[in-house]
C-alpha cells in the first residue's frame, strides 16, 4: 500500500470544497466545477467505452511491455494481461469522462497526451470531435499497437500516434505544432520530469490552454511537482481533484488554487 497516497487522500478530504460550486467567488471556476466537473449527463460515447473495456476485462491476451524502471532510463521487459492493463493503468472512467468532458466544453482543436498505454484516456479525448487532433506519445511499441487497435474499434480517426520515449520524442513534436491547446500528462511520475514536460509543452500554450496532470499526489515529488506547477507565473487557475490536476493560463483569471471534490 502506497502510505505516502493514503496520507495525502486523507488531506484532500479535509481541505476539498466548492462541490457544486458552492463558495465559489471566480465564474470561471463556479461554472466549470458546477456544469463541467458536476456533470452526471451520461453521453453515448461513455458507453462505447464502458463496453470495450468490459470486452478486454474478459481477454486472456498478453502484452510483453517495456516497462519503465525508476528514472525512466531503462526498460525492464514484463509480460502484462491486457485485463490488468484495463484495470490498474488506463483511466478510471470517472475521470476518463471527465476529460472529455473538458474538450467537449473547451473543444480543443490539438490535444497532446503523453502516455498511451492501450488507448482508454485517449478515446475519451479523441471522440469529442472528429475535427479535432490528437497527439499521443508511448514508450513500448506493442503497448502503441495494442492502442491502434482500441482506436479501430472505438472509432477514433484522429489520433496520430508517436512511439518513443518522452525525452526523445516530445520536443520535436512540440516545436511542430501551432498551439496545445490541451495537455494530459499520465506517464514517467517523477518530479523533475513531469516539471521538464510541462515546460516543453508550455511554450506551445495559449491564454486559453489547458493542462491536465494525473497522479499529482502519487508520490513526495510528484506533489512537489504540481506545487511547482501551480506556483509557475503563467498559470492562473489551479484545481486539485486529486487524482488529476487542471491548470490554466487565462490571464483574465486571478491567479489562484483550488482544492475540489470531486
Ligand atoms: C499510466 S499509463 C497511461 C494510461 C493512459 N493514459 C490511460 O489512462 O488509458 C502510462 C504509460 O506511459 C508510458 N510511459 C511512461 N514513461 C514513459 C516515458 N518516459 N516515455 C514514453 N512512455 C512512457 C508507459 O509505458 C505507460 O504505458
């Protein structure tokens, strides 16, 4: 058991707030937590997905992973069960729903997500519009091409897929692009590399860019990371779900720090 997590749960539940939005002074933050974070609306693509993932939960298939050892310098090759995959790696639908909610509202046109896994998150952001494009970045070849394949079945036509490591690949992609207009980091959870991918992808926001970042309190350094984050002098708005952290750039937003039930 992680004590490090189970510590900091119990700290976001004595410091989170605003559910529904109440006691929320910025209307920004009031609308988005109430209408956008506050959404039970179910729609029809959370299903799709909620089907696919039940139909792998049952498979028997196995991936050998490249998985990433401490410091990401290495990899360690481990044989893998897509059902296990399903269940600890790929987003909680809560929070799968919850991004594409996000891009559905703020309906980015280039989204770039670094850590694919076998392609749950990023259906839940591929498929809020057809129009729009998504980047996503993983490390292990057979883990990308396990993903192809969700992208196939959950119809997602946009999304290019980028196989490297994020140090190698990031940069260059980066510089490619116009605008991020949505960011979802969920890979490599250390401290000054979530820190060294924020900044690369930070010279590609704009005033109304978001960032999401998952498992902000995973560990000592990836909360030292968000806090680093959230303190940069570009971003305004901050909201700790927990589990995930949203950041924003308006600068028509007074700079502040949310805690949020969620
Ligand atoms: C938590 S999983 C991503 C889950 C996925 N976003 C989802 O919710 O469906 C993290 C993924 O990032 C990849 N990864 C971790 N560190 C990486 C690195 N430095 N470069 C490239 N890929 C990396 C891992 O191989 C793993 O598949």
């Amino acid at each position: 058991m992680n004590i490090y997590l189970v510590k900091s749960y119990l700290s976001y539940l004595l410091k989170s707030k605003y559910k529904k939005g109440y006691g929320l002074h910025s209307p920004f933050v009031f609308n988005l937590v109430r209408d956008l974070i506050g959404d039970s609306h179910r729609y029809y693509v959370f299903e799709s997905v909620k089907a696919y993932r039940k139909q792998l939960m049952k498979s028997k298939q196995v991936i050998s992973m490249s998985d990433y050892g401490a410091g990401s310098t290495e990899f360690n090759k481990k044989e893998r069960r897509v059902s296990e995959l399903v269940l600890k790696s790929s987003i909680h639908p809560r929070y799968g729903e919850l991004l594409f909610r996000l891009a559905n509202h703020f309906k980015p046109n280039c989204i770039l997500e670094l850590g694919t896994s076998i392609g749950i998150s990023t259906s839940y952001l591929a498929r809020h519009n057809s129009s729009s494009k998504v980047y996503t970045i993983e490390g292990c070849e057979n883990t990308a091409a396990f993903a192809s394949k969700t992208f196939k079945s959950l119809k997602c036509r946009n999304v290019n897929q980028i196989v490297g490591q994020f140090r190698d690949v990031l940069p260059e992609l980066v510089s490619s692009l116009n605008q991020l207009d949505m960011v979802f980091i969920d890979g490599h959870h250390e401290k000054q590399a979530t820190i060294d991918y924020f900044n690369i992808c930070l010279s590609k926001a704009g005033n109304d860019s978001i960032f999401i970042f998952d498992d902000i309190h995973w560990s000592q350094g990836m909360h030292e990371a968000w806090k680093i984050i959230c303190d940069h002098p570009k971003v305004t708005v901050s909201l700790d779900l927990f589990q995930i952290g949203i950041i924003f750039f308006r600068k028509e937003c007074q700079k502040q720090n949310f805690v949020v039930s969620y």
